[in-house]
C-alpha cells in the first residue's frame, strides 16, 4: 500500500468527533464536537488547522453553547459544519435549547478561525419540522451544499430532509423542506456532492456508541430527488481495533484533484475507555476513489501510522 493510501489515523490529538473537512487556499480546517464528556455533554466548539492534511492543532475556539455567545442554547455541543459565501464564513452548529430539544443554529465570521457571533435565535426547530410536515427524530446534524449560487443544508436524525438557504445564509426557505427519500438504513449525518451529473449521497447508520456505526452510500440523477442505495462504503475493522467509524465529511481539494473523507473511530487504544466508547472518538482521514464508472470505492480504514 503506498502512502498516498495510508490512512492519517488520528489527525487530531485528544478526542474529538464528527469532523467537517474544510480547505481553502492550501490549508485544511477541521470543525468537529469536542468529545471525551459523558452523552455528548461537552459545550465548546474549536477549529484545527494543518498546511499537510495530516498533522491538525487546535486553533482557537469558534463558541461555547453554554455560554452568552449563543442565548438561546444550553449546552450540548455536536456535529458542526462550514460554508463560506462571498467574505463571510457560516457555522452551522447543534445544541440543546433550555427544554433539553436539540436544535440547529448558525454563527457567522469575516474568518474561518475567529470567533463567531451565533444568531439569537436557532435556524431549525422539530416545532418548524412538525409545522411543515417534515417527518424527523431531531433536527440535527447540519451539512451544506453548494450549488452555483444556491446553498442547501441537509440535517436530520431518524429521517433526513433538505431546505434551500435563504439569500442571507441564516434562515431557510420553509416552502422548499422536504424529506431525503431512499437513504437506507439511515440514522444521521446524511452529505452529498456532485461529479460527473450524478449526486452522491453519503449517510451514518446505527447508534454512535456502536461499534456497528457506519456509513451507506448512494446515488440520485437529482439533489432532491429519490436515492439509490450503493454500498456501504464505510465500517469497522475488528483486526485493526478499529470500531465505529462513522460521522463523516467529503471535502473536494480542487489543486489536488481529489477528495478526502474526515470521519470518527472509537479512540485508540480500545482498552483505554473500557465504558463509554460512543463518546471518546478520534477523527481520521483517508482518501476517497471512485470506479472506473464513477462510483464511491469502499474505504478501508488503517491503524496508526
């Protein structure tokens, strides 16, 4: 196996989960949850940075739910996300509001690593769910794609669904909520690209204290029409003490050509966390290929170089 297809296992030190790869202008950005608390407890989030794609440091902190940044927020801070448009970059984020209901909320930056000012208010609720008859566990989870000049977020927990971003990148557009159909076995953290005129869909499956948890694949002529299944393209590796692996981004980096998948393991060594394996994870890096028909290879994820 040659280097380029070796696993970066971890690529964070310490414990840290749900990574959202980001890459602009030759340096990689993780935003993940910060994880090692007891049921995903933890309330701050922070940004890693890496000139190689390989070795990340912890930069600065982006927010902390539980404090005044985010007001309507009280604790519990999971799986967030990146987008930029024009100067501003835009930080989708979920947290518990004061009734223990998780939501997703957004803050904003002129920088990708300075603090963000969260709006007053969270951007999807299961109350605006049930208003719009969308069917969903918890609105969580956030991913965003781009096209042309449109942005989307796709969430979701139990069921997926997908809304077009208003022009101002911080409300949706309610009337264009709609369910995900076909994504098999879903559970949460569906992403989705475009190459070739074919979307690809990507999706965790089981619980996230699972050694089970992984990730299914598949495939639509159209964003918001129905998925078909693929694959599983993402799983444990019992023989290499690695379980999971799940909670994923796909980044494109446009200069390389290629595209890379950040996702979590339960962290190494094993017997390090004899209870509570589904909350002290470790982010990992591999490469992504494709079939000579354009289709997502399964990844084989590797031990610690």
């Amino acid at each position: 196996m040659t280097l380029e297809k070796k696993s970066n296992n971890p690529v964070i030190e310490g414990l840290y989960a749900d990574p959202d790869l980001y890459y602009e202008k030759g340096i990689y950005y993780i935003y993940p949850t910060t994880d090692g608390f007891p049921h995903w407890s933890g309330n701050e989030f922070y940004v890693f940075t890496s000139r190689d794609g390989k070795h990340f440091k912890r930069k600065n902190r982006i927010l902390d739910v539980a404090s005044q940044q985010v007001l309507w927020a009280a604790g519990s801070a999971w799986a967030p996300c990146i987008a930029r448009k024009e100067d501003r970059y835009y930080f989708y984020f979920c947290a518990k509001d004061e009734t223990g209901k998780s939501c997703i909320g957004v803050a904003y930056s002129t920088s990708p690593t300075s603090p963000f000012t969260a709006m007053d208010e969270p951007m999807l609720t299961m109350e605006m769910m049930h208003r719009n008859g969308i069917e969903m566990s918890q609105t969580i989870d956030p991913s965003i794609y781009q096209d042309g000049e449109d942005y989307y977020i796709l969430f979701g927990n139990g069921q997926a669904a997908l809304a077009k971003l208003e022009k101002d990148m911080v409300h949706i557009n309610e009337e264009t909520l709609q369910n995900i159909k076909g994504l098999k076995d879903f559970r949460e953290a569906v992403t989705v690209f475009k190459k070739d005129d074919r979307y690809h869909f990507t999706w965790s499956c089981d619980d996230a204290g699972s050694e089970d948890y992984h990730v299914n694949y598949g495939v639509s002529d159209s964003l918001t029409g129905e998925v078909t299944y693929v694959d599983t393209i993402l799983k444990k590796k019992p023989e290499c003490d690695i379980m999971g692996t799940g909670h994923h981004s796909i980044c494109f980096i446009p200069d390389q050509d290629k595209y890379l998948i950040a996702y979590h393991r339960f962290a190494t060594p094993l017997s390090q966390y004899p209870e509570g394996k589904g909350w002290h994870r470790e982010v990992c890096i591999d490469t992504i290929s494709f079939t000579a028909d354009g289709y997502i290879q399964p990844v084989t994820p590797n031990g610690n170089e």
